[in-house]
C-alpha cells in the first residue's frame, strides 16, 4: 500500500521578494532635486558665477529643493 501524498501546509509561505532600495516617491524626489540643483548651477555659471560658486549653488538648491518636495509630493 502506498502512503497517501503529503498535502501542503497553508502556514509555510514562499520567500517573498526583498523591497527595493528606493520607493518610487523617494526616486522621484530625488531625482527632481538632481535636476533643479543642476538647473541653478548652470544659470549661475552662466550669469557670471564662478564654477565653485555655481556649484555650492547647485548643492543649496538641491538640499532645498529635496526637502521641498518631500513636503509637496506626500
């Protein structure tokens, strides 16, 4: 006689896949800072800025922006 096959148990789940690093709201803000802080730097530069000036343009408006959008985009 043959043992009857063994049913499954419903409390043992399959390994779910890890979350991602970012959400899609963090990439957006990010990536939306990314691009207003390279927007202020070039027109700094452009205005007559020097290139180390522009940069710490473009790092103020980033951080500003980033923590802007995240209080926007909820």
């Amino acid at each position: 006689m043959s043992s009857p096959a063994p049913t499954p148990n419903p409390t043992t789940q399959l390994p779910s896949e890890p979350d991602p690093l970012f959400t899609q709201r963090t990439a957006i803000i990010l990536l939306g800072g990314a691009f207003i802080g390279l927007v202020v730097g070039a027109l700094t530069f452009l205005g007559g800025g020097s290139a180390a000036g522009a940069v710490l343009a473009g790092l103020a408006g980033a951080g500003a922006s980033v923590m802007g959008l995240h209080k926007l985009i909820g």
